[in-house]
C-alpha cells in the first residue's frame, strides 16, 4: 500500500506538489482503529487540496476507496488475525526462474514451463515445507523442558511471542485477575499502571495494543494462564487453537495426493511432453556445501538426541559409528607427505555472502546492529511507510556538543 502510493505520487505526470501531505492524509485513513475515525479521515482528504486533482481524485475514488475493507484498520481488527506482507512471492519467483528454468535446455515452451512446475516445483516446494515443519516439531527434537507442552509443535515465531508474555506474566497478582459475569472473560489490572483490561476466552480478544497487533495470547492472556485454573491455555476456542497460523503443518496426506496425482496421469502425459523434457538437463548434483550442510544439520540431531538417551549400549554403539565416520572422513581429505592440503575454495562453500547465509539459516549467532547500523539497513532496502521515513530522518543524527 505505501509503495504504491508513493510511487504513484512521485510521478510527475500526476501533479502531485507536497506528496508528504498527501500521505499524511492517505495514512490517517489507513490506521482508522473506529467507523467514526474511518469517515473522519476521508472527510478530511476530500476536503482537502489534493481532491481537487483530477488524477489524484480518479486514483483514490476509484482503486482505493471502493476496497477500504482490505487495507483499513478498522475492517482488519474484526478478522482476527494480522494482515501482514512479505516477499514469499517473489522469492519463489526468483527460485524458478534461478534454479529450475535454467536447467532447461533449449526453447522454454510453455509445455516446458509446465511441466517443470507440475513435476519438480510444486512437489518440491512443498515437500521442503513439510520438511522445515517437521524439523521443528516434537517428532523431530525434544523441546526445551520450559516450554509448556501446549505451545509443541507450533512456529517457532508464535512459541517466542507466547513465552516472552510468560515471563512478564509473573508480575501480575492473582487478586488482580477478576473473573466477570460473562463466561470466560476476566479482568485483569496491569502491573505497570492503574489500567484494567479485559481478557475474553470465547472471541479470543484482549483489550491491550499487544493483542490488538499481533491476535496472539498477550501478557494479560498468560497472566490468567498463570494463576486461574479455569483460565487456561485449552480454554481457548477449537478453531482459534488450531488455527493454520498457530500450528505446524505435519500431515503430508496433501504431498501424497499429489506424487499420486501425478503418477497416475505420467502415462498420458508422456507422449505430449516427450520431446520437451528431452530438453530439460538432469537435475545437477548436489555442491560440497549442501552435502557438509546436511551433515551439520544430522550431526546436531544427533548432539540432541545423545543427551536425553539412557542406554549406555546404544551410546557406545552411536560412538563407535562416529569414529568410523570420522576416520573415513579423515582418509578422503588430500594431503602431501602426511601435510593436509586444502584445495582451492568451492563455489558455493565459501565467501562472506555464503557464510552469511549458513550463519543465518543455522542460527548459530546472533547479528545485533546498532541503532545507526538499523537506519542504514533501512534506508539501503528501499523501505517506505511511516516507520521508514522516522529512521531515515534519524540515521545521521548525532550527540551535540556544547
């Protein structure tokens, strides 16, 4: 939304003069949290001096103001889950046209195109996301004994979120937590002022900003978790609980239909697509740095699962198989006179930009910039919006001295 305004202002061709008064304007409309807020806003913009812009009337009258549902506020609080955005559709644009288009050979017809996507993408993509659902599930990795056993098998996003309320959650008096009349609603007092806010079971809703932005359980939400029995985390609604957002996808009763899908039509669809998967290269074989990655990743579920086994057996067999790994490991590396020699570099196993993305899909550190590191991330990403305007104004400022 605020990319295409502030492209559409920024043309000259549209006589806009002071786009930032125009945003003002367009911004107070889209963070409209009431109706009364919602008609005051647009009120204000059609009185205003950009209404008398043809370009700029036609332009919000006809492609935004007819769907104010999908981007205002006040219609978005009543979906009970965050409208967010992000380049998920790019991204898997960039991966078709970079890893699987390229591996044609010839013409790319559209039969071509076709049945890469029908044969290798789709499947493949979404065989990786159950993957990555699966490698943070129970089944994959025992969690953390601190993590209550209703937030399993959930995203890993949604897990932090609950358990940072948790922790602030403590601070709350259980003589603070009132129940009301209606069933399944509390009212709860906040530890850091004199605000009382209202926690509802059934919707689920809470009063506060935290849960007003997110629609995830908030600290008033773990406060009643924490100290009334009626009030847990299973008394929230079914649907709610259960929610796609809420929960890792583990089922592959989909992934199945379609490998069946697909093999059952292999037969018809061999004849018409013969000639042109004749032009697809064979997929290429996997690079020293995914292999090294994949056996990473193995050599830490092991690291894992050794720590919660009880069976000295069974260890001294994991560490028998291990030294005869490592010794056959140590035999294939190159050496001159008993001298190890590292050859030269890999394409794809080294390089700053390589290391930055295993440090980052490993997690194995934590990369924290400073504020003035963050304005310039900003700023170098081509962000727009409010928030983005703050921190470019912000980026340069510095202590004065007197």
């Amino acid at each position: 939304r605020e990319q295409a305004w502030d492209r559409w202002l920024r043309r000259k061709e549209n006589a806009v003069e002071n786009r930032e008064s125009a945003l003002v304007l367009l911004r107070k409309i889209a963070h409209a949290k009431t109706l009364e807020e919602y008609e005051e806003a647009r009120t204000a913009l059609t009185k205003s001096e950009f209404w008398d812009n043809p370009k700029f009337k036609s332009y919000i009258s006809g492609q935004w103001l007819p769907l104010a549902e999908k981007w205002v506020m006040y219609y978005r609080l009543q979906l009970g889950l965050v409208v967010t955005t992000n380049n998920g559709t790019e991204a898997q644009n960039k991966l078709l046209k970079e890893h699987y288009l390229k591996s044609c050979r010839g013409k790319k017809s559209l039969t071509g195109l076709i049945s890469v996507l029908v044969k290798q993408f789709l499947p493949e993509r979404q065989t990786d996301y159950y993957q990555k659902n699966m490698k943070r599930s129970s089944e994959y990795r025992l969690y953390h004994s601190p993590v209550p056993h209703y937030l399993h098998n959930r995203p890993p996003a949604v897990i932090k979120h609950i358990m940072n309320r948790m922790c602030t959650a403590e601070d709350f008096e259980p003589e603070g937590i009132i129940p009301l009349p209606q069933h399944g609603t509390f009212a709860v007092k906040s530890s850091a002022s004199a605000d009382t806010h209202t926690v509802c079971f059934n919707t689920p809703k809470c009063s506060c900003h935290d849960f007003e932005r997110h629609k995830l359980p908030c600290k008033h939400f773990c406060a009643v978790f924490h100290n009334i029995k009626e009030g847990s985390f299973e008394q929230l609604p079914q649907h709610y609980r259960n929610s796609s957002y809420l929960t890792l996808s583990l089922h592959r009763e989909s992934l199945q239909d379609t490998n069946d899908s697909l093999n059952t039509h292999d037969e018809d669809c061999t004849n018409t697509l013969s000639a042109t998967l004749e032009q697809l290269r064979p997929s290429k074989p996997r690079g020293l740095g995914a292999l090294r990655q994949e056996l990473n990743d193995w050599l830490e579920r092991t690291k894992s699962a050794s720590m919660y086994c009880t069976d000295a057996a069974e260890l001294q067999a994991a560490i028998e198989a291990v030294k005869a790994t490592e010794n056959n490991l140590v035999k294939s590396i190159p050496s001159t006179s008993g001298i190890t020699v590292r050859g030269s570099p890999v394409k794809g196993c080294s390089g700053q930009s390589n290391k930055r993305k295993e440090v980052t899909s490993n997690k194995l550190c934590t990369l924290s910039l400073s504020t003035t590191e963050k304005s310039e991330h900003w700023a170098s990403r081509g962000r727009v919006g409010k928030r983005a305007e703050d921190l470019r104004e912000t980026m340069h400022v510095g202590p004065s001295f007197h």
